[in-house]
C-alpha cells in the first residue's frame, strides 16, 4: 500500500516535473521562431538573451500573456494568439525565466 503511494507520488512528480522542462524548451524554440510573426523578426531579435524582460517576471499571468500577444501582433506583424493557446503558456514560462528582481 505505501509502496503503491510512493511509486504513484513519484511517478507524477517525474511527468509533472518534465512537462516543466517541456514547457521550457518549447517556450526558448518559440521565442526564436520567427514563424510566429510575417516580418522575418522573432521575440529574440529585440529582446536578444531576454532584454527588456527582466522585471516581466512580475506581471500576472493575463498581463504578461497579453504582452506578449501585443508584441506577436505589433512587433512580429503576426496573428494574436487565443489567451489559452499552449505557445503562449510555454512563452510565459521561459520570458519568466529573464527575471530580475530589483534590489
Ligand atoms: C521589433 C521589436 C520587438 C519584438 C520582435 C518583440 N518585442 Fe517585446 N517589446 C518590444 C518593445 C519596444 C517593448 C516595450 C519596451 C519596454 O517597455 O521597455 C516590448 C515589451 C515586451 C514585454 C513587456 C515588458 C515589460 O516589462 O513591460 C513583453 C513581455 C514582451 N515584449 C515580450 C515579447 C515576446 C514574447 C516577443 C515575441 C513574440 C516579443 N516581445 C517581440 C519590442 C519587441
């Protein structure tokens, strides 16, 4: 019975705790890609090793997810994205990763 417990417990941590790094590699994949916009640019051309996104980490998730909406449409020339779309999930995830808290 424990043993059912722990092996349970473990296993989802593993699935939970790789569906995170998931996340993370396609958020980094969809930060480069220009394919999300029209003008050959991807986030990385104007925020290159996350500039200006050090202090976004501080946005709730509808902020920071209709930021990043507003530079796929203005700065990308791209298609809005619906709010739960996956891409902008894993996005939010890795634009968290850039942040920097001020002292
Ligand atoms: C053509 C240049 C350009 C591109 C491409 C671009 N951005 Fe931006 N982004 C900006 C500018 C300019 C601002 C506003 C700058 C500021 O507030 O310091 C901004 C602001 C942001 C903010 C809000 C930052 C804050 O702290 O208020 C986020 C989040 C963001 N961009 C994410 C993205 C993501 C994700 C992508 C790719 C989908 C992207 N940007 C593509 C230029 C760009």
């Amino acid at each position: 019975m424990i043993k059912t417990v722990v092996l349970t417990g473990l296993l989802l941590l593993f699935q939970f705790g790789s569906g995170i790094c998931y996340d993370l590699k396609t958020g980094e994949a969809l930060f480069n890609d220009p394919s999300l916009g029209t003008n050959g640019k991807s986030c990385a051309t104007c925020h290159p090793n996350g500039k200006g996104l050090e202090e976004a980490g501080e946005y709730n998730v509808e902020m920071l997810t209709e930021f990043m909406n507003f530079c796929i449409r203005d700065a990308l020339k791209g298609q809005l994205l619906p709010h739960d779309d996956p891409r902008l999930a894993a996005m939010e995830k890795y634009v968290r990763t850039f942040y920097k808290p001020k002292k």
